[in-house]
C-alpha cells in the first residue's frame, strides 16, 4: 500500500505474467516528499523499460506543494521515462483520488486510464475556473469520472473502487503483449472457429438508414465472452473494444449507427486514430466493421477542423504496419470510406457482405447532385426520386463492381464472417512490417 507523500513499486505476477506494480500515494509534507517520489516512480519505470515488463500504476493522489520546485522538476523525468516506455511496453494507470494541477497531464501518457467513480483529475480547479469565466463548478463537475469518461475521453475504462480498478487494469494487460515485439497473448476458447454468425446476420437491416447496435455483431464475431468495449460513453457513434478471435487478441473498430447514424466527427475521428496507433503499437491485429455515410456535416465541425481530425484516422491506418481486417457491414461512403481501413490504404483483408453499398456517396445524395433538374422538372418528383436512387444503386453501389474495381476482396455471406475472420487472422500472424529509413512520421494530431 502507498504511504502518503511516498510510491512503492515493485515486480509481481498478474495471471502469470510479470509486471511492475507502482502505487503513487500524496504529494508528501515537505518539500523533498514530492522529488523523492517522482523519482521512486522514475525508476520503476526505466526498469520496466529494460526488463521488457508491463506497468501497472495505481495513483491515489498526485500533486507538488507550491513551493516544490525541485519536486516539479522531478515529475518531468517521470514523464520523460514514461514516454520512452510508449510504444515499448504497456503502460496501464488506475486513477483513485484526486489528481489536480499541472501533474494531471502525466495521465494522458499512459496507454490505458481506469477511473473510479469518487476520483477527480484537472489542470486548473474550480476557483482558478470561477476567477478567469465566472463560472462556478466543483470537482466532480470539473473533472469527476462521469467527465473523464464522456467529454474528455481520459478514462478508457470507469471502476467503482481501488481493487475493481486493478482488476479492471489485469483486464486490460490480458489482452496486450508484454513487449511490442513479444507474442500475443493466447486464450483458449471452446467457441468453433467456424461457428456461424447468425445473430450479426440477423442484426444488420436491409434498409440503408435502419439503425441497430453494432455491439451486437462485435460480440457474435468474437469469442464468446471475450469482448471489452473501452470508452464506451466518449464519441459513441463509433464502438472501440478489445476481443478475441480464435483465442487471438484485436482491436476493434466499428460504426455505430445507433447514435447519428455513424457518422464520423471529430471525436470519433481522434478516437479512432488513438484505438489503431495504441493497437499498432501494442502489436495487435486490427478489426474494422464499417458501416457509415461519412463525415458529419456542419458548419461547427469544420471551423474546428474536421479535416486534421479526419486525416489523424487515415494516418493511424496507414502506419499500421499490423493485420488489418475490415469487414463493409452495410455503407461506406466517399472519404469516410478511405478512413476505415479501406483496401487502398493497405489493409490486408477487406470482405463485404452482399448487401454492402461501397461508392463515392449515397444513392440519396448523389440523385441530388446529378438529377436535381431532372426530380425538379418532374409530374410526380417523388417517384423520379426513388427511380433514380435505385438505378444509381444498382449501377454504382453494389459489393460486386467494388470487388471488381479491387476496393474489395471478396463478397462472403453473413454468417461466415466469424469463420473466415479467424482464419484470415491465422493466416496473417506473421506478418512483419518493412518501414522506409526515417526519424518516424509527421502526424496531424
């Protein structure tokens, strides 16, 4: 357990697998308190680098007394170690007091965030709020968990206590490798690979605007039981989650046309882009199920740059040197079809069902820009509308002429997928990335 003003870390064994387990009390009494911890954190963290072990870190309390320089300064090396662990080994943090100052922002460093529901994280507090906008807030408000989880997107899963959060971080670490380079690891499974998938069949509507719940069809292409949806209530029109195939650990991403359509905004956009860098980095295959008319439009959006947040999902695609598999559930459409992991941008597996409409755009809006005159002209526009749309349909949207033009790779029936996902999956274990000779990319995050 952590003293106050004190971190104790150590190695220990999480299912089998040795991990570093750092505990972070309060910010100490004196001034020496708050340096002595950071660097007890320090090197906890550049021993787990070296051993090529996991972190594990549960954060009580973190903050720096006013007069504390040199115990500020000492947090920097914490973040420095921290960011030389990204990319390297997995970094998951368990958040169960209050975090509050400049320190906070050592939290959207780790790879994974777990909040429980009485912890509180800010920069600035409520009355540094109230004196700059006049706005009064409290903790919870400013920076609660309902906040972390929703609106800012901090907390990727939320624990009612301190052990439901260690829990919820051994969750988290048995889906990831202890090393980027080291094996993922393997679950044993009694659900056939070649169990059909008859409940995503049945889920999915013919009707192009039909909502459902894509949760429903992540959970019957995976292993039975082995779905974790990580920030389920932060930007909910797209589904991230962590699953099982085969006993194999992806990453998934998935349009949720439940909640506006599935369209992609800008926190969709950056939310996708995280799920796909942390699962590249991590060495996880990728699972993408697209069923999307495209960017959201508004005014608002693009003012607050829908095109640099739409471009961070492409780029995180591109770089990944990971399996890729996609699966067209039902519409792709125009750019936000190239952001979901389309052929062209190097995925190694695209399958459609065959109700699946990939094209430029949608039959609705394409008969607006090619038949305006035309449906304007019209006796009865109504109908020359709905001609149109389905002419356009048959002649420009089906899952056939995109295999034809390579943008798929083949046209399954629905209840296979789960089948052909597992073997694709077997088949691309041993994949190996060949990167070109550079510092690293330029992303526009």
């Amino acid at each position: 357990m952590a003293r106050p003003g004190a971190a104790w870390a150590g190695l220990l064994e999480v299912d089998g697998r040795t991990a570093m387990y750092v505990e972070v009390g309060g910010p100490g009494p004196g001034p020496r308190a708050a340096e002595a911890e950071a660097d007890a954190v320090a090197g906890a963290f550049r021993q787990a680098g070296e051993l090529g072990v996991p972190v594990l870190a549960v954060v009580g309390a973190l903050a720096v007394e006013p007069t504390d320089l040199a115990g500020l300064a000492a947090w920097g090396r914490v973040a420095h170690a921290a960011v030389r662990l990204s990319g390297a080994v997995p970094l998951l943090v368990a958040v169960t007091g209050p975090c509050h100052g400049g320190l906070a922002t050592l939290l959207g460093l780790a790879d994974h965030v777990v909040v429980t529901r009485d912890a509180t994280a800010y920069v600035n507090g409520p009355s540094a709020v109230e004196a700059l906008t006049a706005l009064h807030t409290t903790p919870a408000t400013l920076g609660g968990a309902a906040v972390h989880a929703t609106a800012t997107g901090l907390a990727t899963l939320l624990a009612e206590d301190r052990d439901d959060a260690v829990a919820a971080l051994a969750d988290l670490l048995s889906y990831l490798p202890s090393t980027w380079d080291g094996p993922a690891p393997l679950v044993a499974t009694t659900d056939p690979p070649d169990r059909p998938s008859r409940v995503a069949a049945r889920t999915v509507p013919t009707r192009p605007e039909a909502a459902y719940d894509v949760r429903d069809v992540v959970a019957d292409l995976a292993d039975a039981g082995s779905v974790t949806e990580l920030w389920a209530d932060h930007a909910p029109n797209v589904v991230t989650a962590y699953a099982r195939l085969g006993g194999r650990p992806v990453a998934v991403v998935a349009n949720q046309p439940r909640v506006r359509a599935g369209t992609l905004d800008l926190a969709a956009s950056s939310k996708v882009a995280r799920h796909v860098q942390a699962a590249d980095g991590a060495g996880l295959a990728l699972l993408t199920l697209v069923d999307t008319p495209g960017f959201e439009p508004g005014r608002d959006l693009e003012w607050r740059g829908m095109i640099r947040h739409g471009a961070e999902a492409v780029h995180a695609y591109c770089a990944a040197t990971v399996p890729r598999m996609c699966v067209v559930l039902r519409k792709a459409y125009g750019g936000a079809y190239i952001v979901m992991d389309s052929r062209s941008t190097g995925s190694d597996l695209v399958l459609a069902w065959p109700g699946a409409e990939v094209a430029v755009m949608g039959a609705p809006g394409a008969v607006a820009v090619l038949h305006r005159r035309e449906v304007a002209e019209a006796a009865d526009p109504d109908a020359v509308r709905r001609a149109r749309e389905a002419e356009y349909r048959a002649t420009f949207c089906t899952p056939d002429l995109a295999a034809a033009a390579g943008a798929v790779d083949e046209v399954i029936a629905p209840e296979a997928t789960r089948a052909h996902l597992v073997a694709a999956l077997a088949r691309l274990a041993g994949k190996r990335p060949h990167l070109p000779a550079r510092r690293h990319a330029v992303g526009p995050c």
